[in-house]
C-alpha cells in the first residue's frame, strides 16, 4: 500500500490536483453564472464540457507553478578535448 502512495505523490503532485478540483469548481460555477442562455455556445451550453474545460485549464495553471526536481546533468564524454 505505501508503494502504491508514493507512486500518486509522484505521479500527481498535490498542487497539480488542487489544480484540477478547483478548475472544475470554478468551470462549472462559470456556466451557472455566465452560461450560453440560447444554447448555441458548444462548451458554455453543456454542466459537463464547461466542469472539463475548467478543470483542464485550472490543471495547466497550477502546473506552472509546481516545483519539479532538477535532473542531474550528464556531461558527454567524447566533448572533450
């Protein structure tokens, strides 16, 4: 079992979900208050389009700012001279 948590922590940091939860809060708020009223609008018009799209963008937003660890760099061992 503590395989399998460390494999989520690594996999999905928590700033990247926090990302994801709150996009998909605020997408779906965003079509109750503003919406596509006549229906024509292809994601405004539908709770579930508008809940991905927002959960998408909030992902990629919080993603910007997650720390990530540094690869070490490896230096080519022909590139001497």
């Amino acid at each position: 079992m503590k395989k399998i948590l460390d494999y989520l922590k690594a996999s999905f940091p928590l700033l990247s979900v926090a990302g994801l939860v709150i996009g998909a809060i605020l997408g779906y708020i965003y079509y109750i208050k503003v919406g596509c009223v006549s229906g024509t609008c292809a994601i405004q018009s539908n709770p579930y389009m508008m809940t991905i799209y927002g959960a998408v963008l909030g992902y990629l937003l919080f993603d910007l700012f997650a720390r990530r660890k540094k690869k070490p760099v490896r230096e080519d061992p022909g590139s001497e001279n």
